[in-house]
C-alpha cells in the first residue's frame, strides 16, 4: 500500500534507445511522463510481442493505480530470473495489502538479497508486523450505528462536547437553494439522539461541511463549494463565533481558484492545518498537505509526501490521540472505493508506511472523516456500507467487553478432574476458530465471548480430546446463567467392541512391526474413499487404546507414468493418511511416513505387462503398520 509513485523514477526500465521502440512503446512512455496511467496502459498492451520490460511498465503502471490484481498478474508474467529488487518489493507490498504476511516477508527478502535498500526492507518487514498486530487487535471491535444519522450524503464529521457536527444534503432543487447544511448530533455519554441547527446563519445559500474549529472554540475552518467555469471547487472558509453566531470571513490565503482546498482538521493546539487539495506539484488527484500557524499567519503548505500521497486522492486527515494521522484514500490498496488509512512518524521524522486498518473500520464501499472520543475509548466514523453508497450513516466502533466462560474436565465415572486435556473451540456459523488446539494442563481452563453474544442463541462447538477417552464434542449457547461448563469424559474400555486382533498380521520383517490394514486410493482423487476412511478411523480408536504403539505409513504406487511422479503420489498419499490421523488426535510425533513409488509392486502388473485396470489398482495402496 505505499511506494506508489507518480515519478518517472519508477520506470528506470524505460530504454535509452528510443528509435528501437514501437510506436505504441513511446506513446505508453509519453503518457507516463504526464502522469495518464490509464493511457499508458492501453498503449503497452497494443504491443503484440510483450517482453520483461513491457510487462514491467504495466505492472507499474496499474501499481501506482491501486490496482494491485492486475498489477501482480503482469509482474508474475515476468520470468523469475528477470524480475529486479523494485518487482520484488512491489510484489511485497501486493502480498500485504492482500493480508499474506508470509509471502511479503518472504519477497522483501529476496528483494534484499537482489540488492534492495536494506532500510527498506526493513520498513516492509516492519510493516508486516504492524499488519499483523492491527488485524489481531480489530478482533475485539464492535461496530454500531449512533441513533441520529443523516438524511443522505454526509460531508464529514467533528466532535464537540456538546455532540457531533456533521452536514448533510438538503432538499433544495434550484441552483440558488442550499444543497448541504450544518447540523448537531446533541446528547450525554456518547448517546447521541437530538438533532439540533448548527451555524444555521452561517452562509445560508452556499453549501458547506467538512468542519474544525480552533481548541478555544471560536474560529471553524469550514469548507466552502462553488462552480467556477462549470467546474466544482472547493476552499477553506474562516468564520469566527462573536454573541454565540458564527459569521463568515475571508477564505484561507493559501487558497486559490486555481485548485481546491478542502478538509481542514487542526492538531489539538490548533497550530498546525492538515487538509487536501490539487494544487499543482502533488502526486495526482488530491493530496494531504500541511501548514502551520506562524505570526498569526498559515505557512505555505507543504505535501506530506510520496509515501502518503498517491496518483488518485487522498482526503479528510486526522491526527488522533495516539499522534497517528489518520486519512482516506481510493489510491492505496483496499477493501473498496475510500477507505481508512492510517501512520506515524518515524524517529528520523520520516513518515512509516501506510497501514490499512482492515475490517471493520473498511468495507466494499466508503469510509472517511474518523474521530475519536477520548473519554470513551470509541472512534466515530462515516460510511456508506449500509445502504450501497446511496446514503451516509455515522458509525462507532469500540472494543467490545467479554465475559469468560470456564470449562472443566472430569471423568465420567469418578468425577476426578483430568488433566493434560487437548481443547478447541468453534464459532459454529462464521465456522470461525476461537480457541486452536490449546492445552489443559490442570484440567480446567476458560475462554472469552463478546458480551453481546450471550443469550441470543448463537452456537458455540467444544471439543475436548485425551489419550485413552473417548472424544467429547458438546454444543454451548452462550448464556449468563451458565458461565461453568462441565464436560465429562468416558474411557475407553478395555473390552474394546470391535475386534481388531483379527485385523492385525505379523510379518517376518521388519522385526517389531505388524500390519493392520491397507487402504486404496485411485491418482487423480485428492481425497480418500469412505471405506477408506473408515479404516483409518478404526486405526485411530485403536491406538487410542493402545497410545504406546508408534504408526508407521507406508505409500505405493502403481507402475504407470514416470517413475519421479509415481514417487510424488505415493509420497502425496502418505502424508494425506498422516494429516486425516493428526486431525483425529493422533500425536504427530507417533507416525512415520514412507514412500516407494511403484518399487513393490505385488502382482507382476509393470507399466508393459498388459494388465488390466484393476490390477493396476491392487498396487495403488497406503500400507497401515503398528510400531511395536
């Protein structure tokens, strides 16, 4: 999601030799040079031969779009041996913005090792981290509509203690009505539910929104929309509050009809602006710009630079209370048209890559204009998810109290507890894991569920395993009269009901080893057959019984086809036996997998012997062997 640049920089492939371009090669790269993407894409893929270089500047090119899919697909149609460090870094970057932590680690050290700026990949490796911690933390949110919302479109909101400023459209219809108007979210604790007038004098024929005001309450920087040449503009407005009415002033001196200005938020001393515009010099679209408060004058602004700001816009930036500047962009890889974004500076006081927060604050449609309530903990924000971009409602999100529910193990029949007890939970309808495998060294242990999820008969799947017992899968629906769980487990009996000594075998060799049973499988099904199945799940109950014997799995194939490939499947096979056991219960320390290819082949049928398919099917086999 950063590193997007508008700069030629970025095209270092561009060859020097332009006489040997196509026609339609130096019209992509004329359009890169204007900054028209688009345009440059459309000629690079009028190239009917596309070599690495081609396919590199549209790769590029569709990177500095935010169209990280088409992006990927042009940079992997790129030989692995041609593909530089910057193909590396930009496929690094795909990886994280589609949440795969583990490739973006792995391609930003490849790029290190093709000679990448080793600070820069550390900035992506950091990034991954940061990533990673975001994602588990939105975990434990909870997102909810505030009571009063707006009517239509929204531009923007701000806190105040008395409530949330925000505008929304009106109903007027001729060119001279107000469109867009100021109002109050009114109400105590966070309870927002009375709408009142807000600045209702304030330029009552021009549409405005997008509001701050000063720490002492009586400047707001508002923005102001206007039609110049048929075009719609946007600047930033003073207005000062004198005998409780806000009256309008000049416009900001940095303001210009050449360019909008719009999205003003003022750091908590009020010294320093952040906002947007398209003033000349940006990166595309509109960027984030700041300028400080000097002599009781606004600094020229300055852009906060490439890492920020991309080739489509960037708007309403917000610092919040943990100094994180906060800003929605449809220009960095995400979710759908704007979204949330959010950094920091570094110690050196450059800016750290742009993280996007993920779901909830992001969704298929837009989000923007995020504030925090510092009392509270909560955040406030604007979204059109509901209502599919027709209407604008304000949201909160905040993390959500849980209740822990504690579970305990015991026998079934002297009601001791057991410990050294295997335990998983299962969200049943999202199918979502909440508690993984986790280890009950004493017996008894406990898990959290969201407060809101008790007593609305919402599902929950316990499952509870031990060497020697039968496993024990109980259904929970949270509830607050029921916060223990008592789950009792019934051994296994030393009578077991199926007789396996009739399926076992001894063979003379290896020593110490006997059989238990051979399953089949057919080579181009990944999975197993029911019958097959069913003796490994008789396998398993076996060694539950018997936990002492070690399992070895042995994969043959039949002789047909190349020999490495015969090896592979059987090999496949094996560990697929292993992997159904494992989910079972068996310790995976207890198996050992083996692999032979078609090197025993136990009725003469060789690739040229003619025989028939069933009999190529009788050396299709996984050998089940107890380790005695």
């Amino acid at each position: 999601m950063i590193y997007k640049l508008k700069l030629l920089v970025l095209f270092l492939m561009l060859p020097t030799a332009l006489f040997s371009q196509t026609k339609f090669e130096k019209k992509g790269d004329k359009a890169i040079l204007k900054g028209d993407y688009p345009e440059a894409i459309i000629q690079f893929k009028n190239i009917k031969d596309k070599n690495a270089e081609v396919n590199r500047k549209i790769a590029e090119c569709y990177f500095v779009l935010g169209k990280y899919d088409q992006s990927e697909n042009f940079y992997n149609s790129i030989q692995e041996k041609e593909k530089n460090s910057a193909d590396l870094l930009h496929l690094s970057q795909i990886n994280l913005a589609n949440d795969n932590f583990t490739a973006a680690v792995l391609l930003a050290e490849r790029a290190g090792e093709l000679g990448a700026d080793p600070n820069e990949v550390q900035i992506r490796l950091d990034a991954v981290r940061k990533f990673a911690e975001v994602r588990k933390a939105n975990q434990d949110l909870k997102i909810t509509k505030i009571k009063v919302q707006p009517q239509g479109k929204c531009l923007g909101i701000f806190l105040l203690p008395e409530g949330i400023v925000y505008s929304e459209a009106g109903a007027g219809k001729l060119k001279s009505d107000k469109n867009y108007k100021l109002l109050l979210a009114a109400g105590e604790n966070s309870e927002f539910n009375e709408t009142k007038s807000f600045a209702g004098k304030l330029e009552p024929k021009t549409d405005i929104g997008a509001i701050c005001i000063s720490p002492d309450g009586n400047t707001m920087y508002y923005t102001r929309w206007y039609i110049r040449r048929g075009k719609q503009q946007m600047e930033i407005a003073i207005a000062e509050k004198k005998n409780g009415e806000w009256r309008s002033k000049e416009s900001l001196a940095f303001c210009s009809r050449k360019y909008s200005c719009c999205y003003p938020f003022l750091s908590p001393d009020g010294k320093t602006m952040y906002f947007s515009s398209d003033m000349e010099g940006g990166y595309g679209g509109t960027d984030l710009y700041v300028s400080k408060q000097e002599n009781g004058k606004w600094t020229e602004p300055q852009n906060l630079g490439k890492s920020i700001n991309t080739a489509q816009n960037e708007i309403y930036p917000r610092v919040l209370l943990n100094n994180q500047l906060w800003f929605s962009s449809d220009g960095h890889a995400g979710y759908g048209k704007l979204d949330l974004f959010f950094t920091s500076r570094n110690e050196d006081g450059s800016w750290a890559p742009v993280i996007n927060p993920g779901e909830p604050y992001n969704s298929a449609f837009s989000e923007y204009s995020i504030q925090d309530i510092p009392e509270t903990g909560m955040q406030l924000f604007v979204s059109d998810r509901e209502d599919r971009g027709l209407r604008d409602r304000i949201y909160e999100l905040k993390k959500e109290d849980k209740k822990r529910v504690q579970v305990f193990v015991k026998d079934a029949h002297s009601y001791d507890i057991i410990k050294n007890v295997k335990f998983s939970v299962l969200k049943a309808l999202e199918n979502k894991v909440i508690v993984a495998d986790k280890g009950m060294i004493e017996g008894e242990t406990s898990f959290e569920i969201p407060e809101s999820e008790f007593d609305q008969g919402i599902l929950y799947e316990i499952t509870v395993q031990k060497t020697g017992y039968m496993d024990r899968k109980i259904e929970y629906y949270p509830s607050s009269q029921k916060m223990n769980i008592e789950v009792s487990l019934d051994r296994i009996s030393e009578k077991p009901k199926f007789s396996f000594v009739s399926e076992l075998t001894p063979i003379a060799y290896p020593k110490k080893k006997i059989t238990f049973k051979n399953i089949y499988f057919e080579k181009n099904e990944d999975d197993f057959s029911d019958e097959a199945k069913k003796i490994l799940d008789r396998l398993y109950r076996f060694w539950k019984e018997f936990p002492e014997l070690g399992i070895k799995i042995n994969g043959h194939s039949d002789s047909k086809g190349l020999e490495q490939m015969n090896l592979d499947i059987s090999l496949q096979k094996a560990e697929k036996a292993k992997e159904y056991l494992v989910k079972k219960g068996v310790d995976v320390s207890e198996i050992e997998v083996g692999a032979w290819g078609g090197e025993f082949i136990l009725n003469g049928c060789f690739d040229d012997s003619g025989c028939s398919e069933n009999e190529h099917h009788e050396n299709r086999r996984i050998e089940l062997i107890f380790v005695l």
